[in-house]
C-alpha cells in the first residue's frame, strides 16, 4: 500500500498543484484548486500504483490527499 | 477493395451555449473550466421538430450530391443510432422510405453509441463484400439532446446533435483496417438511458477509456506493422477535451496529431470521428490514420485509415 510521502509525490508530479509548498493534505482537493476532472487523474494513477480499485463508495467518500490514504489503509 | 469514398454531414444550427452566464452560475463552474477541461463551448441542438431520421436523410442527400451518385445507386444503408424516431421500426428503413431508395437496398441499423463508428465501418464492408455490392452508405444520427437531462451536469454540458454519411464504394479514397474491438459489459451501467434520461458514471468511463484505449490502439499498430510516427492523425472520439488530452498523454503523441473538433458542437457519439475524418481526408497530406471510438457498452474499436486501396 502507499505511504502518505508517495501519495504526495504521485500529487506533485501531476503537475495540477502549481505550487506544492501550499498543498495541504488535509484539505479538499476543490480547496487546493484541484478541479473533479483532475481529481479523478489523480485517483486512478494512485489506483494503478497501489493496484487497488476504489468502488463508488470509496470514491464519496475521498475529498482529501488524508480520505485517500484513510481509504487505502482501510483496503490492507 | 471497399472503402471510403467520402464523407458528407449535417449539422444542426441550433446552438445553445456553455459558457453563457447563467449556464455557468447554474453549475457553479467557471468558463476556463469549460474551455480548457470540456472543451465544448456550444452544443450542437436539432430543431424540435427534427428527428433522428431526418437529421439522417439530410446527412445522405449530401454524401450523394459530393459523391455526384444517384440515390438509387445504393444497395446498401446502414444507420449507428441509439435514439431512434420510435423503437420500431428501424431509422434505416425511414430513411429509405423518405430518401426513395430501391426495393433492393438493404438497410439495418446497428446499436452503438460512441464505438460505432468504426465498429459500422467493418460492418458495413463486410456486408458489402460478401453480397458484391458496389455502393453503401453508413449513416450515424444519435441526438442526444432527446435523452439528457438539462440539469444534469454530469452529461448536460457535453452533447451535440449531428449526423454523417460515410459513402462506402469500390472506388476508394481510403482503405479501412486492421481493426480491433473490445467490450467491457461488467460496465454497460456506467453509460445507460433509464426511464428516458441519460446517466453517466463519469468515474468508471474514464477510467476504462484512459486505461483500455492507449493500450488497443499501440496494439492495433503492432497488428498493422506501423509505429506510432507514421500515422499522421489520430482521430479519437471526441469525448470531452480532458478525455482526448488524456490519451493522447498515455499514447505519447504530439498533440498536432490529435485533433480537437468539439468546441462548437459539442461530443456527438458515433459521428464525432466521422466529422473529423471528413475535414482530414480532404488534405493531401494526410496518408495513414487511426480512428478510436469508445463509450456506451462500455465498448471500444479501433481501426487504421490508409489512402489508396
């Protein structure tokens, strides 16, 4: 599974954060000005880096960089 | 050999606006979003008293009066629809009914949305070959605005009414295949007309389009012995702009080969690769194609495009 420094850096190298010193984690991705399209980039290269699948449920439930890495932890 | 012959469409003038204010404030979006992510500025929207049959029919009058054919020269019509005039009979037959086609020409519809296209093309020629026909038109009119849902954002700022009319002959511009098709049926919810309204998973169509197409259309070019420089256009479905940049980015292709025919009609199913191809194979330049459609099913197919036959 990922760790939170991976998940961050599968987030910087996107390129949808212009500057990754004011990321916060904790926050929305809306909140980080990452828009639902980019979002759902950013969901699936973490699905294909962990080699998990988020069902719909998963998906309501992600906001934040932090709901990613909770749900993840949830699939162990 | 069959093959295209050339390409005529229609295209509704009715527009209605993406990036007006109040279609903006309904969806709380801004218009950089629109441009730069949809990429649809105004939709493509047939007249109320237009339906699929007659955006057909117009598609068909012109691929002919291009063509300088006879209608009665047909033997072969073939409609991609989803949203016919009724759910029987086929639009096909009203189409050859309006048009004053032969008794001897056989025409059928084909159900698929955005994959159709080429899936029609293999169709079609093979029907044609296999009965020694000469002269065939494929025909796609899939108004969506008769399904989606005004409120729905998921689907409301996408779609565009159009049809085309692809005349397939044995005096070919350009040859068509290797082909490749492919079917994930585990998500035929994901894109599904319920009760008269369009609903779209979003999530599940973008994943398998982003994942399953990059990796089909390298593999149709292994099949067909090219490497990815020696196509000159790659002809996607025009889905949604993010969609279009997102293969492209996974085929690693240059985005002067990709071309973007969205912004003023809208993401018009089965006939968004045909209007491209329409325009490309016009240009003298243009040599080797591939063309991509995918969507409803979920379902894809893929097929090379080469001048000559």
């Amino acid at each position: 599974m990922l760790s939170m420094s991976q998940l961050t850096e599968i987030v910087a190298s996107s390129g949808f954060v212009a500057d990754m010193s004011k990321f916060d984690s904790a926050q929305s991705f809306k909140d980080n000005d990452i828009d639902s399209l980019d979002v759902m980039t950013l969901l699936l290269q973490v699905e294909e880096a962990a080699k998990v699948k988020f069902s719909d449920e998963d998906f309501d439930r992600i906001r934040s960089l932090n709901d990613v890495h909770a749900v993840l932890e949830g699939k162990r | 050999m069959l093959g295209i012959q050339t390409i005529a469409s229609y295209v509704p003038n009715g527009r209605q606006s993406n990036i007006d204010s109040s279609t903006l404030a309904a969806f709380d979006i801004k218009e950089d979003f629109v441009r730069n992510k949809i990429g649809v500025l105004s939709r493509a929207v047939k007249d109320s008293g237009e339906d699929t049959s007659d955006l057909a029919l117009k598609a068909l009058r012109k691929v002919c009066e291009k063509a300088g054919i006879e209608l009665r020269e047909i033997q072969a019509l073939v409609v991609v629809t989803q949203n016919p005039d009724n759910n029987l009979p086929h639009v096909a037959a009203q189409v050859h009914g309006k048009a004053e086609l032969p008794d001897h020409c056989a025409a059928f519809d084909i159900s698929l949305g955005c994959s159709g296209y080429v899936y029609g093309l293999s169709i079609i020629t093979s029907f044609m070959a296999s009965n020694g026909f000469e002269r065939g038109v494929l025909i796609t009119a899939d108004p969506y605005s008769k399904i989606v849902d005004r409120a729905d954002k998921n689907t409301s700022l996408l779609f565009g009414d159009a049809a085309t009319a692809t005349l397939i002959s044995n005096r070919p511009i350009f040859a068509i295949g290797p082909f490749s098709f492919g079917t994930k049926g585990s998500l035929s919810d994901a894109l599904i007309c319920r009760d008269g309204k369009l609903h779209m998973n979003g999530r599940e169509v973008f994943n398998l389009t982003a994942t399953g197409v990059p990796p089909d259309i390298l593999n149709l070019l292994q099949v067909a012995g090219l490497n990815k420089d020696e196509v000159d256009l790659y002809l996607l479905h025009q889905g949604s702009k993010y969609i279009v940049d997102t293969i492209r980015g996974r085929l690693g292709v240059p985005a002067e080969k990709v071309p973007l025919g969205l912004e003023e009609v809208g993401n018009t199913v089965s006939s968004s690769i045909p209007l491209l191809l329409e325009s490309a194979i016009s240009r003298d330049s243009i040599t080797t194609m591939v063309l991509s459609g995918f969507g409803v099913g979920l379902s894809w197919a893929s097929c090379v495009c080469k001048k000559g036959s």
